[in-house]
C-alpha cells in the first residue's frame, strides 16, 4: 500500500495526504476516488497533457516515463524536469511514499 502526498498550486487548497493507496492504480485514479479535483479530458489514455502533475518524490514506485508520455508533458503547461502525467503513473506492486504537487487547476479548460 501507498501514501501519496498532495500539494497544490492552486490559492485556498490545503496539502492532503492519502493513505492506503493501491498498487495498479494510478495517480490519476488515486486523486479521483479521494474527490481531488484533476483534469483529465481524455480519459486517462496518454492522449493530452490536463492530468499534468509534479512528481516531487517517489519515481522509483512508478514506471519510467515513455516517449509518448513525454511528447504530452512537451504540451502541458509549465512544464518541469519532474513532470508527470498522472494517468501514466501506475504504482508497482509494493508500498512507499510519493509526493506529487497539482498545478492550478483553474487554469485549464475542458472536460
């Protein structure tokens, strides 16, 4: 099982922690079954760059980023050495922590 550690850009949001997160599931999925509001205008399918995170800490429990994963972050707003797409950060079999920062999400449209 997983902690993930969430910050946010976003004004009035409040750092959340989520505990027993399971391995399989994604950063993506995580955030939605814990009402963490992230976008995710195509679906969760590497097909766009809206489920954009930070990835601060904890890249060893996911897989390594992919070429097409890194087109997509290419086209995502302020983009960082450790940005991520979240719909691409699957958890490995296991347990540990991961710190993840939101960009705001009021900036990007769709859904």
């Amino acid at each position: 099982m997983y902690t993930i550690n969430f910050k946010f850009e976003q004004k009035g949001l409040e750092p959340l922690t989520v505990e027993n997160c399971l391995p399989d599931d994604s950063i993506l999925e995580v955030a939605l079954k814990n009402n963490i509001h992230l976008h995710h205008n195509c679906g969760g399918v590497c097909a766009c760059s809206t489920c954009h995170i930070y990835l601060n800490s904890g890249e060893h429990h996911i897989e390594e980023l992919s070429d097409k994963e890194e087109d997509f972050i290419d086209r995502a707003r302020n983009p960082r050495i450790n940005s991520r797409l979240s719909c691409q950060c699957i958890l490995f079999d296991g347990s540990g922590t991961l710190d993840i920062t939101i960009p705001d999400q009021t900036l990007i449209h769709g859904e």
